[in-house]
C-alpha cells in the first residue's frame, strides 16, 4: 500500500473538521467522521516523527566545513 502523500492526509482532517464544526450532521454521521479524523490525524503525527527524525540542519564548524546537526525541535508546551 502506497503512502498518501501527508498534504493530501492534513486536507482530508482538515475538511473533516470544517463538517464537524458546521454542526449540520446527525450524531451517527458526526461520530463516523470524528472516527475518521482521529484515523488522519494520527497518521499525520506519525509522518511528521518520521520526518523529525530525518530533518537535519547544517552547522558551520570552526575550519568553516559545513557538519550535518540534528534540527533541535522544540515541544509544544500548552
């Protein structure tokens, strides 16, 4: 099975979260949607941990050759 490419997965959530906010649908329909949300939203997270993992930023070191660092990201803090 070929991955979705992620923002065509990010735009599917995103068109399942505008349904659940227009507040139009029954709670059968609601809830097969928010199954479904919950389904993209965590394939999302797991491409982008891949992707963290895989980022790299180049740093300049002191003879002035450029050495591959990992990206320091930052966890959200709520």
């Amino acid at each position: 099975m070929s991955k979705e490419r992620f923002e065509d997965t990010f735009k599917k959530l995103e068109t399942i979260v505008s349904k659940l906010e227009g507040g139009d649908l029954s709670l059968e329909d609601s809830m097969k949607l928010f199954e479904e949300g919950m389904r993209l939203s965590r394939i999302c997270s797991e491409r982008l941990a891949e992707i963290q993992k895989r980022v790299e930023i180049l740093l300049k070191s002191e003879d002035g050759s450029l050495q591959p660092q990992p990206f320091p990201f930052e966890e959200e803090k709520d």
